[in-house]
C-alpha cells in the first residue's frame, strides 16, 4: 500500500475506533518523534468531527504543521482570519507565538499532521539564514498550498514515518529530523513573506463541497477522475468547481491529484525497495517516460536519482 494512502488510512481507523467507543469529544493524540536545542516534531491524529465543538488554542512557539491526511478548517481570531482556511493533505499550517486559533472539522472527521515547534531564537536564526528581513520574521497569514518547492520535504517527512524496512534497520535519527524541520520552517517563513493571502472567501456551502471533493481524492480511485466528474459529485459547474477549488486549496485539481500522487511515489522511493515501474503503476501513472518527467518537474531529479541521493545520506546507525 502506498504509504501517504496508509496514513490515510490509520487515520478513519482511528476515527472508526472513535465512533466504536462512542466517544462525544476527542481530543488530538501526540506522538513525540524528536527533539532538540529549540524545536521538536510530533505525529498528531485529531478524531473531531462535525459534531463537535471546536475549543479556542494558542500557539506557544513557531509552529508549522504538514497536513499529512484529511482537512480542517483553521481559524485564527484576528477579524481578517476569522473566515479560516481549509487545510488539504501536503498544506502547512502556520502558527506564530502567543497567536489564537481553532480547528473546526465541520466538513468530515478527522486529520493526520506531522507537527514542528520552534523557539523564538531558533526561528529567528532560520529566519536570518533563510533571507528573511527582521521586520517580516513573523507568518503573515494561516496556511501555505501544497506548493511544487513542498513536495521533496513532504515526502522526506512521510517517508519517516515508515516502519523501518529490510534495507534500513535504523529508526529516523534526531539528525535527520532536525534537518527537516529547520528546511521546513525557512521555507514557510520564505514563501509566507512571498506570496499574497487569497481575496474573498467563497461562500460556506461551495466550500464544504470542495472539502469533500478533497477528502475524495485521498482514494486512488477518485484521483482519476476528470474536472466533469468532480464537479457533478461537488454538485458545481465545472468552471465554478474549477475557480473555487483553486481559491480554497491554492491550486487546481489537476495540479492537486498529481502532486499528490507525486508524493506518494516519492514518500515510498524513500521508504521501500519496490522496483520503480511498479511504484509508477500503482500511483496511477500509466507510462514511465510520463512519470520520469513529471517528478523531475516536481523534485529536480529523476527518481533514480532522488532515491539513491536521499538514501546515501542517512546515517548508518541511529542517534544515541
């Protein structure tokens, strides 16, 4: 199974445990992965759903979450947030110190992120080696898309998350997750100072269908489905369909089912040994000279290449 489809996955697995218990509220569950001077990373499952009641949190340190599975929508309590924004699976969310915010699942239960902490003083050395002017060293906005320049560390940081294969005994050292977080929070600090907030919000009704149209297409088989398709299901025209799923998401559906299927590919060169023709087929790429194009559009680097490149870094024995 593709490793992004079994977060998914494990993700309804522990809402369906949810629903058996008959729980009326859960709260997220952590799981700490690493730490250091200054950040740490946990994997974080949320069971909310529509039914319940959001509580209002704060952001203790530089946070910058990647949405790994479902979507949620993320409020900050400024006037000009409180509109919020969907998070999809490969967005990151952004948080700065002392900041208010909720997390409202009104649209389908549950989520899945891998969620990184930052102190001041570190993120304020990331934000000076990253380029970023003193003043504008703070996130702007709530959320960043699943962008192109994303794509290689989500799928580093999904494939960590792997159990440990026959060829690589050693569990993700703190090393290697330090590396990805101080990568990740430059480039959010960067892309958040680069790129404009969305103007208007769409109305509430056609947003929640572009939610469920999202949540549809963590399935391989609603990946391959045309822009008609989606939009009949999201009960839109295809052109509205078209114009709101880029003012909610940041990007087109297209671009949304093949970045996602990009990582994918990528998250499981990293984490397994499976022969590549195999991986292409599985994710939904019907020609390999097609996927050895898209992917080096995507990651700079045939896949051949990226597999070899990230694997003869890791270090041979893990962090003691």
């Amino acid at each position: 199974m593709a490793f992004l489809a079994k977060i998914a996955v494990e993700l309804k697995d522990a809402v369906a445990q949810r629903r058996v218990l008959g729980a009326a509220g859960s709260l997220s569950t952590s799981q700490s992965l690493a730490q250091g001077r200054g950040w740490s990373v946990e994997d974080v499952t949320c069971t909310y759903g529509p039914h319940d009641r959001p509580t209002e949190e704060q952001h203790r340190r530089f946070s910058v979450a990647l949405v790994l599975a479902g979507t949620f929508q993320y409020r900050g309590a400024s006037a000009s947030d409180r509109a919020g924004q969907l998070m999809t699976p490969g967005s990151l969310f952004l948080g700065n110190p002392g900041q208010w915010f909720e997390c409202n699942h009104e649209h389908g239960y549950g989520d899945r992120c891998l969620s990184f902490h930052f102190s001041h003083e570190l993120f304020e050395e990331i934000a000076a080696d990253a380029g970023v002017p003193r003043d504008r060293r703070v996130f702007p906005m709530l959320r960043l898309p699943a962008t192109r320049e994303l794509s290689p560390l989500a799928a580093r940081a999904s494939a960590r998350l792997m159990t440990p294969g026959k060829w690589h005994e050693a569990r993700p050292s703190n090393t290697e997750w330090e590396e990805i977080a101080i990568e990740i929070a430059a480039l959010a600090i960067r892309q958040a100072n680069s790129t404009a907030a969305n103007s208007g919000e769409p109305i509430p009704s056609v947003a929640a269908r572009i939610t469920r149209a999202v949540r549809m297409m963590e399935d391989d088989d609603a990946l391959g489905w045309s822009l008609q398709r989606m939009a009949a299901e999201a009960r839109l025209s295809p052109f509205h369909f078209l114009r709101t799923f880029e003012q909610v998401t940041g990007i087109t559906p297209h671009q949304y089912a093949r970045r996602l299927r990009l990582r994918r590919a990528a998250a499981r060169l990293l984490a397994e040994q499976t022969n590549i023709l195999d991986i292409v087929m599985d994710c939904g790429f019907g020609d390999l000279s097609n996927f050895n194009r898209a992917f080096r559009m995507e990651f700079g680097v045939s896949p051949r290449e990226f597999r070899r490149e990230r694997i003869s870094t890791r270090p041979s024995h893990p962090a003691r």
